[in-house]
C-alpha cells in the first residue's frame, strides 16, 4: 500500500522531531488530515511566526521574546549565581523547580568530538567575561550525565578554577521514591559517591 505523495512528505517532516519515529510520524500525520483547515492554518501561521518571535537572548542564550528575556530582566533580584546548562529548555527545567535562585548561562551544546562540537563552540571567552561582570560567586554546572556532558562539566571546572569561584555540579544518583532493587549499577554507583552528610 502507498501512502499519498503529500501525506508522505508530511509523515517525513514530522519525523524530524526527537523522539517522534515512523509510526508516531503517521499517527500524526492522520490526526492532522483531519482537522478542519482553520486550524492547520493557525498551526501553520505559529509555525512561521517563530524565528521572528522567539530569540536566543543575546546575553544568556535562553529563548525569549524578541523584546526581553525574562531571566536577565530580572537579573537585579537574583543571587550571584550562574546555573551553566546545555540548552535552552534546561533553563525552563531547572526554573519548574522554583530551588534554583541565579541565573543562567546556555553554552548551546556539549563538547562531542565525534559530531565536531570542539571547545571553541563553548565560547568560553562571553561566560567568563559574564562572570566578571556580575560578580558572579559561583558556578552550577547543570549538565547531562553522560559521556559528553561529563566532558563539558570537566572541561568548564579546568577553565573555570583560576577565577577562584565556588564550582559544583547537580547531584546525580537515586530519583525520589526509588527502590534499590530496581536501580541500575551505574546510578547506585553515582549515588554512592555522591553521597551527602546526612
């Protein structure tokens, strides 16, 4: 059976998505065929109006509106802390939590020689000159647990250190209401030599 040519490019497009394969694509794709035009229109007109309307904040790299960024407007009732992230929906994530009280500093990626992501994309020199100009005390490294991130988070502490700030990274070990008996070694590993005074 084939696919109209049209539903196709549809079911490719949507493809595109992280985390969206083949068959959510096409679910997709169908529930959309049959929606009423005015709605496809509105989707469509978001869709368009997006590069023009929402930004990278030129000063933290986080997604604001093409005006102001909420997390540098108010950068005068914050403490004289900077939460280091990866992208800009981990600023949105840390924030949910309403714990963190700094602000923020998107590096845009994770070091990752395999995909060509060197330190120079880091553009380490606008972090530490940031750092100075806010009289930053210390630095939050907020990055995934994993190969590239662990990378970043020891490559920033290494350029990091000579500016005699106060460095730490997020707690990485049990997620709340966990069983031993079903963590993997590797987060009870992490969990263990994470471990706090209690």
């Amino acid at each position: 059976m084939q696919y109209p040519t049209h539903l196709l490019k549809l079911i490719d497009v949507l493809k595109k998505l992280p985390g969206v394969g083949t068959k959510s694509a096409e679910r997709f794709a169908f529930e959309m065929v049959s929606w009423p035009a005015s709605k496809l229109e509105e989707m469509a007109h978001i869709i368009h109006k997006t590069p023009n309307l929402l930004q990278h904040c030129l000063e933290c790299g986080s997604l604001s509106d093409a005006t102001s960024c909420h997390f540098c407007q108010s950068s005068h009732s914050r403490l004289p802390l900077l939460c280091i992230v990866a992208m800009p929906r981990d600023v949105f994530s840390i924030e949910s939590t309403h714990e963190f009280k700094g602000l923020y500093h998107v590096l845009g990626g994770l070091l990752s020689p395999m995909q060509g992501i060197g330190p120079e994309a880091l553009n380490l020199p606008k972090l530490k000159k940031r750092i100075a100009a806010l009289n930053i005390g210390e630095v939050v490294i907020a990055l995934d647990s994993t190969l590239e991130g662990d990378a970043t988070a020891l490559y920033l502490k290494q350029e990091l250190e000579p500016l005699n700030l106060s460095i730490s990274r997020l707690a990485f070990g049990l997620p709340m209401g966990s069983s031993l008996d079903y963590v993997d070694g590797g987060t009870l590993a992490r969990a263990l030599s994470a471990r706090g005074k209690f």
